[in-house]
C-alpha cells in the first residue's frame, strides 16, 4: 500500500518564525546534502528556538528528499 504525500509549499511560507526561515533555505539545505533534523537546525537554526515548528521542518525535509527522489515512500 503506497502513502501519498501531500504539503503544498510555498518558497515564501516561513517555517520557523522565531528564527525567520524559509521554505526555501530548508530546500536548499536538502539540496545541499543536509538531509537530517539536526544538520539542517545547525545551518539554519530553524528549531533550536521554541520547538514549535520542528513538526513542519521534518515534514518539509521529508517532501524535499522525495522532490529530489533520494527516497520512497
């Protein structure tokens, strides 16, 4: 049985607040080789401030890995 994964992103839409990072930048970083939570908080700090929007930032990873087909689902 194969899962669908649905997030609609915006380039624009910000992701961590506190930190004021970008779809994009967490893109980037994927792009970049930084595939992991933790490498992606080290260049960006999205996640290191509240927490709140960690959730979103894995999700985010995850859609950005399947975009470049790293991985299935």
């Amino acid at each position: 049985m194969k899962t669908t994964f649905n997030l609609v992103l915006s380039k624009f839409m910000i992701i961590c607040h506190c930190k004021v990072v970008r779809c994009s930048e967490v893109r980037e970083c994927v792009k970049d080789g930084e595939t992991t939570l933790s490498k992606v908080s080290r260049r960006t700090c999205a996640g290191t401030e509240c927490g709140r929007c960690v959730s979103l930032l894995k999700k985010v990873i995850k859609k950005s890995l399947l975009d470049l087909g790293s991985i299935d689902l």
